[in-house]
C-alpha cells in the first residue's frame, strides 16, 4: 500500500511537471503550424513570464493583479516579437527565421541578466496552502494549480480552434497561407495572434512553476528543450502530441529521478526522445510519411 502511495505521489508530480512542458510545447506547435518554423525563444517566454511577475511584485502590486498585468505584458512583447524578429523575414526561408529566434533567445537572456542579476528570485505560491492530502498522497498545493490551469488552457484553446471564427481562420492560415490570403483572411494578423498567444503561454507556463523551480535566467531553457522533446515525441506540429507529449515526459522524468537518480533526472527526457527517433520518428501521433525512391 505504501509503494503504491508512492507511486501514485511520483505520478501526480510527473503530471504537473508535464503540464508545464506541455504549455511550452504548445507554443512551439502553433507558431510551427503559423509559420512552418521552431521559435528557439518560446522557452524564454516562460522566464520572461517570471521576470515580469517579480518586477511588479517588487513595484507592490497586489499578487493576482501582478500575475493578470503579466500575461498582459507577455501579450505585448508577442506582438513586439513577431514585428521584430519574425515579420522581416516572412518571405526568406525558415533558416533565416530560426537564427533570428536563437539571437532573440541570447539577447533576451542578457537583457534580463542585466536588469535583475544572475540569482534566482524566489516566488509565493498562488495559495498559501501547503496542499492536501488523499489516500496517503500528499498533493501540493502549486501542483494543483499547474493542472488545473492546464485543464482549462487546453480546453479554452480547443473550444477557441473548433467553435469560433478566429479558430477557422487560424487553422485555415496554417494550413495554406495563400489561399487563405485568397478568401480574405488576413493573414500577417492570424500569424501575430498566434505569436501572442504563445508568448502568453509561455509567460504563464513560466508564472506557474516560478515557485518550484525559482526565477532564473536559465529556467526558460532548460524547458524549451524539453518542451520541444515533447514536440517531436508527441507529433511534430501537432496540438494534441504536444500535450500528450509534455505530460508523458513530466511522468518519466519524475519516475527516473525517484527510482534510478535525481542528479540524472534530466537525462531521462532525453533517453525517451531518442527512443522514440530510433523506433517512431514521426511521434505519437504523427503519420508515417514514406521516402520517394
């Protein structure tokens, strides 16, 4: 009964672990279905999302207002990011694109360096509550709160892409830019909402975990790799790979650090990627594409 407390106690910190990632990872997935390339700066939407939160909570504004002018701030910066570093390349290749990303990453990272220093920022949780405990499981209180804004980012943003016009005209954008751009949708403006809701999704995968994991100027890397693991695992450039992707990394990360190691837990997202490109490249739920002779 105990193991199986322990167990269960590993899964549910796996589960929010994941939950994380698979915000991040649903970033990457939108602008890679937008623009047909990977934004190597999505994971530093998550520690801008931190930083931005400690700036105003250091000004004395009050938590829940800091966290809502937050993701209000991210929203901006997404829209600052796709004039800046996507929309003068929009008509050269990918290569270009995804250089411009990585650069923004660097200059990002040094901006924040600069401005708050290189040591971690603690952060209160969102309740003051330690957590509860079920059945020997002791569930954290920040924990729950990561699932269940999880829960409700997915299902807001299915409901967003299957019952509202803009959902169409996102999809329709992704799949064929020029003929959306033929039935008058406009797509220079679906291509800038989809990079801020990513930087929204970011800044709050970032928000969630800062009281975990502390404000860093490294937090927003070590996740966009992972969170891009999920990608590739899950279906690359797919929506429902991506989540599914994340939690199953959290899940075997968390596992692998109480079974095997902690100091190598990172390791094991790795491992379960290069399982996956030796047996299924294509993902989870990816399609099997054969190679022409």
């Amino acid at each position: 009964m105990e193991l199986l407390a322990i167990n269960f106690q590993v899964l549910f910190a796996g589960l929010a672990l994941g939950a994380i990632y698979a915000l991040v990872a649903l970033g990457f997935v939108l602008i890679i279905r937008a623009t047909n390339v990977v934004n190597f700066a999505q994971g530093d939407f998550a520690m801008l999302g931190g930083f931005a939160l400690v700036a105003f909570m250091g000004a004395g504004v009050p938590f829940w207002l800091a966290i809502i002018l937050a993701l209000l701030m991210m929203a901006a910066f997404g829209m600052v990011f796709n004039l800046g570093v996507y929309y003068p390349l929009r008509h050269r290749n990918y290569l270009p694109v995804i250089i411009s990303t990585l650069g923004a990453s660097i200059f990002l990272q040094n901006t924040v360096l600069y401005f708050f220093g290189p040591q971690p920022k603690p952060m209160r949780r969102v309740f003051q509550s330690p957590g509860i405990e079920i059945g020997g499981v002791f569930m954290d209180s920040q924990y729950l709160v990561i699932l269940a804004v999880t829960a409700i980012a997915v299902c807001f943003q299915y409901f967003l892409f299957e019952h509202t016009m803009l959902g169409k005209k996102l999809q329709a954008t992704s799949q064929d830019k020029d003929m959306a751009r033929l039935v008058g949708i406009p797509v220079a403006a679906m291509i800038a909402f989809t990079f801020i809701y990513s930087a929204v999704l970011g800044g709050l995968a970032g928000i969630l975990v800062s009281p975990i994991l502390f404000v860093s100027i490294g937090m927003g890397s070590i996740i966009a790799l992972k969170a891009f693991s999920a990608t590739i695992i899950g279906g690359f450039g797919d929506v429902k790979g991506a989540i599914v992707g994340g939690l199953l990394l959290g899940v075997v990360e968390s596992f692998g650090a109480q079974y095997i190691s902690v100091p190598y837990k990172d390791a094991f997202a790795f491992l379960l990627l290069f399982i996956f490109l030796l047996c299924r490249p294509q993902g989870i739920f990816g399609e099997k594409i054969s190679e022409k002779a």
